[in-house]
C-alpha cells in the first residue's frame, strides 16, 4: 500500500519542479535581471539547481525519516521527553516518550517498521519543492550578488551576503512548500490508531475545520525561524567551504605542487555539511517545537500519546514560547532536540553532497 502513494507522488514531484523553475523566473524579474543576460544558459542553470535541489532533498528526506518521526513525537508530547524531567515535574501524567530508545522500541512495536516513514510522502512533496526552490533560487541571488553565474566566483562571496541570500531562499523555499510540511507533521505525530488515513483525509479535513488558513498555521515561527536557519546553514556551509579550500591550498602549496590544488574531497563536503546543519539546529530548535505545536493544534489522538494541543492553545508566536517555558520549563523549548541535531547533521550533509554531485552530473551531460 506505502507504494502507491510513492508512485503518485513522483507525478506531483514533476509538477513542483516546474512551479519551483516559475518562480526562478519571477525572482529574476524582482531582481531586475532579465533572463536573456550576456551570461547564457539561465533557463538550463534554473533546471539544474532545481533538479539537484529536487533530488538531494528527496535523499536526504528519506534517508533520515526515522529520526524526523521520533523529533516530531517528542516536539508534540505536553509531558516531559525525558526520565529526570518527569521525576522534577508533576504537572502532567506519565509520558509516552521518555528517551531516543525507549521511542524507538515503542514505535517499532506499535507500528512496527513503516511507522519511522510515517508521512513520509507528503515530506517528500514538502521538501522536495523546498529544496529546488532554495537552491534555484539561492543560486540566483548569489550570482546576482557576485555579478556571475558560475559556482565556483560565489564561494568568494562575503559571509554577510552567503546568510543573507541563504535566508532569503529559505524564506521563498517555505512559503512555497508549507501545506505539504504541515500535512506530514500531522500524519508523523497521530501514531496508532490513524485519525488521517490518507493525505487526502488530512488536507479536506483541515481545509474543512481551520479554513484554508488552516494549511498555513505556524507559518510565522517558521518564517522566523528559517531566517536564521537557512542563513546560518548556507553561511556557515560556505564558511567551512573556504576553510577546507584554504587548507587544501595550504597543504598544496607545502608539498610544492604547482598551483596549489583547493579542491574538496567527498569527506571534506560530508564534513562541512555535518557542521553547518548542526550549528543551524542548536540555535533554531526551539522555533521548531513552537511550530510544531500550532500544526498539529485540535489533533485527535489515542489517550495513550498523553495531553492534545487543544484548538487556540495559543495566541500567537510569543505566547506560544512563553506558556511552554512557563509550563513545560526549557526543556519544554529543547524537546527533541537529541533526535533533531542527530538527524540535522546527516541531513546537512547528504543534502549538501548530493547536491553538488547531482549538479555537477547534470552540468556534465548538458553542457
């Protein structure tokens, strides 16, 4: 039955590569550059990075879901996620979840091995979307940047501007793809037995109950949250691109090899992005959780997965942080976080991996 929905979802796949390729056009017109410039080959530079962004995402996604379906449990649990917690707080009864371990022999008996890919479609048609349009988009407001459109001048960029086009594409990237992450949230956290037994069930049933608006709750917290997000990400990514190059040059240049080779090998990208993913995490988790929450507000669920996020729980972003400090503490702010920066961290790098080679394949057979 899980392949099905897969096969579906490639058609929608199609689809949001040629919305992501649409609004590469619009931001070249916002940015006052037409597509005909006396570089050549927009439209093809456009098709690779939302093509690579399409497919290094899809990896990613599915390659780290297990560790998303565990983050999302924790984040959406009102009780305490851990033992030490639960032992200082009696505000809640006792927790479902109460450690990495203990979550991942619960799922896997309940709902056994599908359960880790628990909306796993709709993940992949939110961030499959979201990462051809942040990478198409990121690339164009680096060349815009730099005055180049080849890959190799941006690394030159400013760290300043590498946060600041990395934001800016995460914001576009968000707005674009936001229903389809609200919809796999919900469907990760319902657990057993399924109020939502299709994507379809859980789009009309929001559609119906919160208004289309619905499909859009907890875009704010999100919006603040992937600025520093996807800044520190692609910045720090870049970061730690030139450092790598710099000491590759420095080790050439040592062992008198002519010209001073700085370029980067499979495990010096894998390295860079391990370190810019988690560094994005630690800092915006909290964000996360608060998203979170607002998405899955009003969500029915078997009394077993502990207290519900009742319908306008919160009144708004801030509210939201401060009745969770209030009630739950800090670590009400941080939880999943263990789950979170363990999955970040592959996520980064096999994101940021597979889209260079991705790009450079696709580069390679089109030029």
């Amino acid at each position: 039955m899980e392949a099905l929905p897969s096969i579906v979802s490639l058609g929608f796949f199609f689809r949001f590569l040629s919305l992501s390729l649409l609004l590469f056009a619009c931001c070249s017109s916002w940015l006052g550059v037409s597509l005909q410039m006396e570089e050549p080959g927009q439209l093809k530079r456009a098709f690779i990075d939302a093509s690579a962004g399409a497919i290094a995402g899809g990896i990613s996604r599915t390659v780290t879901s297990p560790l998303d379906v565990i983050k999302i449990r924790f984040q959406v649990q009102l009780e305490p996620t851990s033992s030490w917690a639960l032992e200082r707080r009696n505000l809640f009864g006792p927790s479902k979840y109460t450690g990495m371990l203990q979550a991942t022999k619960d799922i896997f008996r309940e709902e056994g091995l599908p359960g880790f890919w628990r909306g796993n479609v709709p993940a992949l048609l939110m961030v499959m979307p979201y990462t051809a349009i942040q990478f198409t988009v990121l690339h164009k407001l680096k060349s815009f940047a730099s005055g180049s459109s080849k890959s190799e001048d941006h690394i030159n960029l400013s760290p300043y501007l590498s946060y600041v086009s990395g934001a800016l594409a995460g914001c576009a990237a968000t707005v674009g793809s936001y229903p389809f992450d609200l919809v796999r949230t919900i469907l990760a956290s319902q657990g057993e037995p399924k109020v939502y037994p299709t994507m379809r069930s859980a789009f009309v049933d929001i559609v119906k109950t919160r208004g289309f608006r619905g499909l859009y709750a907890g875009l704010s917290p999100t919006l603040v949250e992937i600025v520093p997000y996807a800044g520190l990400q692609f910045g720090t990514y870049d970061m730690f691109k030139r450092w790598a190059m710099a000491l590759n040059r420095s080790r050439s240049s040592k062992a008198k090899s002519v010209g001073g080779d700085d370029s980067l090998t499979s495990i010096q990208l894998i390295l860079c992005g391990l370190a810019a993913g988690t560094c994005a995490k630690l800092v915006c988790h909290p964000l996360d959780v608060v998203k979170k929450r607002f998405q899955v507000e009003g969500l029915q669920r078997h009394p077993r997965y502990g207290a519900r996020v009742e319908n306008h729980a919160y009144r708004n972003m801030f509210d939201a942080l401060r009745r969770i400090l209030q009630l739950e503490g800090w670590a009400g702010l941080y939880k999943g976080i263990v789950p979170s920066t363990v999955k970040a961290a592959p996520a980064g790098a096999v994101t940021f991996v597979a889209y260079e080679y991705t790009s450079d394949w696709l580069e390679s057979i089109l030029t």
